[in-house]
C-alpha cells in the first residue's frame, strides 16, 4: 500500500518511526482534546448537518477487503505498520481541519497560510480590543450617539442615490448587454467574411507561386533557347554538315577515310560512304552558286552515288567494290574524272565572280597537281598506285575544302536575317 499526499497527490515515503508506535501511545493520543467549548448556534448549524460529508478513514480503507494471508513474521509486520500508520493519520485529521498524510512542500504552504492567518487574526483582534476599550471609556456625555444618528441619516440618504444610480446603471447595462450581443453578432459575420478572405488570399496566393515558378521555368527555357540560337547563329550549315579534314595519309570528310593504302587497307563500304558525302556537298555547292554544269549531272545517293553523262544518257558510279587490278572498271575510273571535272567547272564559275578565288591544287584532265613539288597524281585507279591515288581524293578534298570556305563567306547568311 502506498500512501499519497492529500493535496499534491504525490507518492510519500514515510519515516521509519511511524510504524514504531506502540498500541498504547495510540491510546494516549486518541485521548480527546477538550477546549472550552464555543457557543453553538444549534438550529443554525442544523441545515449544514446534513450535508456534511465525512472524510474518508485511512484506517477502513487500509484494511477494507484486504488482509494479509500467511503466518511469516514479516507479513503480520506489514499489516501491524499499515494499521498503525491509517490510524495515526485518521487522528490527525479528526483534530484538524487538514486531511492526512500531506508531504513537506505542502505542510510547508500550509504551515505558511495558517501563519498568515494567525498574524491577520491578531491584528484584529487587538483593533477590535482597542475599539472595545474606548467604548468602555466613553460615558453619556462624551458619547457621539447624536454624531453617529446624523452620520446614519445622511448614509441612509447616500444609500437611496446610490440605489437610484443603481437602478440607472441596470438599465444602462441591459442596454450595453443589446448592443454587445448586436455586435457579437456583427463580430462574427466578419470573422467569417475574414476567413473567406484568407481562404481567398490562400488560393490566390497559391496560382501566384504556381506562376512564379512557371514563369520562372519558362525564363530559364528562353535563355537557354537564346543561347542556343546565338550558337546556331554562329553556326554554319555547311560546315556543321560537311566536316573535311585528315586521318594521317587520308583525307576525311565526316569521318569517313577517302583512299587506301597497302598497310591500311580501308573496307570499300567507308569509302564508298566518302565519296557519297563528297558528291553531296559539290552537289549542294553548285546549287547554292546556282550553277549548272555542262555534260553531267551530280546524283547522291549515299554509298551508290553516282554521275549522268547527259549527252550519252548512262551513269557513272562513284563507289567501289574490289580491289586494285590491272584489268578495273573504268565506269569507276570515269566517274571520278568526271567528278573532277564537274569540280573544275564549279572552281572556273566562282573566278568568273571572284578574281581572288584560288584553289590549292591544280585541276585537268582526271589529274591534280601540287604547284609546290610540280608532281601530278591521278584521280583513276586503273595503272596507279594505292598510294598516288589516296594522295590525289586528299588533294581533291582539300580543294573541295577551300570552295566550301568560300561559299560560306560569301553566300551563306546568319540564321537571323535569312
């Protein structure tokens, strides 16, 4: 059994002593106290009779329903502390007006109050003893009876305007109590016209962060256009598209290796791809001048690309499927000539319009030559060397570059004004 404070409601741990008390000790201190005994005003206290409410007996509930069973030492021990201990505070609140058992803080408060009230009751009790002791010197001359009926009068007097005023103050509050239930109602209708504002300003709120962030998304997407068009802006087409330039003994373009060589020996399917990116940019060079050349027609078509002879109504091809021969197909051998004399044309409609034009490598008759070293090099494969004729497509393609520039600076526009 545990007991606890009856204020607080806090678990006490009780000193060792309590449960030391003898039966005859109980005995003496259950000896009843007798003070003088106050006048009682009986038929006054009679109502309060019955609704008086006795405080419950630790020592009943203690063992109320519960003993314990068993013949050991320590079990009669526990059931003689409870008893004595439920007794001993049941008699501690029969004498006062405080129910036990309280803990330290709060027999310290209550120590505190009584004190209090102690010093109050002596206070006034030494006003009242004081007031008694000039009533018990006055006589019926120096009495102030006439003072005090006059002193009466006037109160009763004051006592009947204040009621007036009373009266006044009841009517002025039954009307302030009209118009403060008038404006609690007003009060409410806008507390409710406040929070479909705030349920308002909450959604608007909310597509105003949605836009924000669209807005800011759509922001990020233009600049990243606009870099993207200046780039494109700065980007040419032709050269995006065909991009000439060299592997070691090759010349390349987009990549792809022109030529072979005995040590390299380049499958015919990446060379016939050259030659169909070859064939379409002198295509698209010639459309771009708008020129139209004599005796042949340029028709790419990817790895067959291939050149018409226009008066004789045949194709040359311009791609390959064996190796070098003594005996090889001339329609090939025919077709680059050709090739080269179509970019010979293209090279003679750009000096018409531009004197300054020059390309690299001379041009003639299915030949090029290096003015450098004055040695020539074959365009045909047929009674020539890998080595010669891989020489001659990197010269072709190193003139094919120089046109391509040209064409770019003069013909091509930036994106933004065409």
């Amino acid at each position: 059994m545990e007991y606890l404070c009856q204020r607080c409601q806090h678990p006490l741990r009780l000193d060792p002593t309590l449960s030391s008390i003898d039966e005859h000790t109980l005995a003496e201190l259950n000896l009843p106290i007798n003070p003088p005994a106050p006048q009682i005003d009986l038929e006054a206290q009679a109502g309060s009779l019955d609704r008086l409410v006795l405080p419950p007996r630790l020592a009943d509930s203690a063992g109320n329903g519960f003993t314990l069973v068993g013949d050991t030492g320590e079990e009669a021990s526990i059931s003689h502390r409870l008893r004595v201990t439920s007794q001993l505070f049941d008699m501690l609140s029969d004498n006062s007006q405080v129910d036990h058992p309280l803990c330290d803080e709060c027999t310290d408060t209550l120590l505190e109050n009584m004190e209090q009230q102690l010093e109050l009751a002596e206070q006034e009790s030494q006003e009242y003893q004081e007031y008694l002791n000039i009533l018990n010197n006055e006589s019926e001359e120096s009495s102030s009876v006439p003072a005090l009926e006059t002193e009466l009068e006037q109160l009763l007097l004051e006592e009947s305007q204040l009621q007036s005023q009373l009266e006044a103050l009841k009517v002025e509050e039954d009307r302030v109590g009209v118009e403060l239930k008038q404006q609690a109602v007003q009060r409410e209708e806008l507390e409710k016209e406040e929070e479909r504002y705030w349920r308002e300003y909450s959604r608007h709120k909310q597509r105003l962060l949605q836009a924000e962030d669209e807005y800011r998304s759509l922001d990020s997407q233009l600049r990243s256009t606009q870099t993207q068009l200046e780039k494109l802006k700065k980007t040419n087409v032709f050269n995006a598209t065909f991009h000439i330039w060299h592997s070691g003994h090759f010349g390349t373009i987009n990549g792809f290796r022109l030529g072979r060589l005995p040590s390299v020996p380049v499958d015919w399917t990446e060379v016939n791809t050259a030659w169909g990116q070859t064939v379409l940019l002198l295509y698209s060079l010639c459309r771009k001048i708008s020129l139209s050349l004599n005796k042949y027609q340029l028709v790419p078509y990817g790895n067959f690309s291939y050149i018409k002879v226009l008066s004789e109504n045949k194709d040359l091809p311009l791609y390959g499927s064996g190796g070098f021969k003594l005996i090889w197909d001339t329609k090939f051998d025919a077709g680059m000539a050709a090739f080269l004399d179509c970019l010979q044309q293209f090279k003679e409609e750009v000096e018409r319009g531009d004197s300054g034009f020059c390309l690299p490598y001379e041009m003639e008759k299915g030949k090029i030559k290096d003015p450098a070293t004055g040695n020539s090099f074959s365009v045909k494969i047929q009674f020539n060397s890998e080595e010669q004729w891989t020489k001659a497509m990197k010269y072709m393609l190193t003139n094919l570059k120089w046109g391509l520039a040209w064409v770019t600076s003069k013909y091509t526009k930036p994106l933004h004004s065409s």
